[in-house]
C-alpha cells in the first residue's frame, strides 16, 4: 500500500462490505480496509455493463482499492481481486452478511483496526469450509467488542476482585462484570450463566454445549446493548433459516 498528496492511496487491502447505487450508473462502496478502516467510495460508471468492476466489487472477496479525495466519501480509481480465497455459500454466506453488518454499525468511519480487518478474514475463511458456524461466530463477536474498546470482565467479579469460580452460578451485568447470583441486585435484569461458561469464554473454548448456548445469549444481550434499538436484519434472517 501506498499514501499520495491528495489523499491518494493505491494498494489497500479491502473487503467491501456494502453497496448500493448511486445515480444512473455509479455505486457507493462501504468498504472495510486493512490501514484506513471503513471508507465509503462512489465507484462511478461501476454499474454500465461494460465495466470491469461490475465483478471486482463483490462482499467476502479480497479486493486491492485505490482512491483518492480527503472527503467523507472518496472516489475510487482502481480495484483489483486477490485470488485464492475461498467463497462462501448457504449459511455460511448469511453469518458472512451478519458479520458485515456487525462493522457497519458498530465501526466509525476512518478509524484503523489492522488486527479486527485479520480476525475479519480469518473468520470468513473458518466459515468457507464449513463446519459449526456459531463457535466461529462467538470469537468474532468478543473480539470485536473488545477491540472497539467495550470492557469485556470475563474471569474477575468487579466489586471483589474474586476469581470467577466454575461451579458457581452468576449474573452478567453489562459494563460491570459477573457478580455471584446471591449478590446480584435482580432489578437491573442480567443474564444468569455458569462459572464455566465464563471462563470458558476467556480460553474461546465452545466445546460445551452449555456454553455454547448461554455464551450466545451474552453475545446477543451485549451486542443489543451497544446496537441500541435497531434491530440487525440479517440476524432476523439467520433466524428464518434455521426455522426452514
């Protein structure tokens, strides 16, 4: 990757994550870059038939982009496919669309996260060859709470620096912490889970059917917290397909 005056930049490694149309023939790109973080890009002419980028800007394909403008939304001038990644199909292509919308709600624009771009990748590939998704889906989530800076108290109970204890019961209490069920004040409404099941979650260990479950209910409580009251359309449709 390359940085011109001007705000050029040639090179960057991308993944696209949106798109939509933009006037009579043109796209706007909501891209998730590896040095610059999620950029928006109009692509103009990408929609004429004759365009070379009608198959370069696909989601869950590694692009090579280069733009310039120090707008909020840049122009792109050159985009290019990085072969040899796998595609994904079926369920996974939906947790793969979760995932994308996952960052543009939650990511700013123009806020670096080189390491979040790599885990990115690397969960796209784990969901191409298949296998249980939810695990894959599980550290993608923690890890992106984390690295956008949302406290993620996992082994220690915050109000006595106890270690958490495996066979003991506790509650989750959203930017606190896990505080022991005999403890917990049932107003504030947290979610219940096993000792376990937290530490667990530190090690990225879902071997455990109970864990697997209840860390996707703290998963979904957590996320629903920082999400706010939109609700995530392609969760609704992982949903609809796991009741065909």
């Amino acid at each position: 990757m390359t940085t011109r005056e001007g705000g050029r930049r040639d090179g960057e490694a991308a993944f696209i994550l949106h798109r939509y149309p933009w006037k009579e023939t043109s796209l706007v790109l909501e891209a998730f870059s590896r040095q610059c973080g999620r950029v928006a890009l109009v692509a103009r002419g990408a929609r004429r038939l004759a365009s070379p980028l009608r198959v370069v800007l696909r989601a869950f394909e590694p692009v090579e982009l280069a733009w310039f403008g120090g707008a909020e939304l840049r122009t792109l001038h050159g985009a290019e496919r990085v072969g040899g990644f796998p595609r994904l199909c079926g369920p996974a292509l939906m947790c793969g669309f979760y995932l994308n919308e996952l960052i543009l709600r939650l990511l700013p624009r123009d806020d670096p996260h080189e390491s979040l771009f790599d885990a990115y990748e690397t969960t796209l590939r784990a969901l191409a060859v298949g296998g249980a998704a939810e695990p894959v889906l599980r550290r993608f989530e923690k890890y992106l709470l984390q690295e956008l800076g949302y406290a993620l108290p996992l082994a220690v109970e915050p109000d006595t620096g106890l270690a958490v204890e495996p066979g003991a019961c506790y509650h989750y209490v959203i930017e606190r912490g896990p505080i022991r069920t005999v403890a917990v004040d049932q107003s504030e409404n947290p979610l219940e889970l096993r000792g376990k099941t937290l530490l667990d979650l530190v090690k990225d260990d879902y071997s455990d059917p109970v864990t697997l479950q209840q860390s996707k209910l703290l998963m979904r409580t957590l996320l629903s917290h920082y999400l706010g009251d939109r609700p995530l359309y392609s969760r609704q449709l992982l949903r609809d397909l796991a009741q065909l």
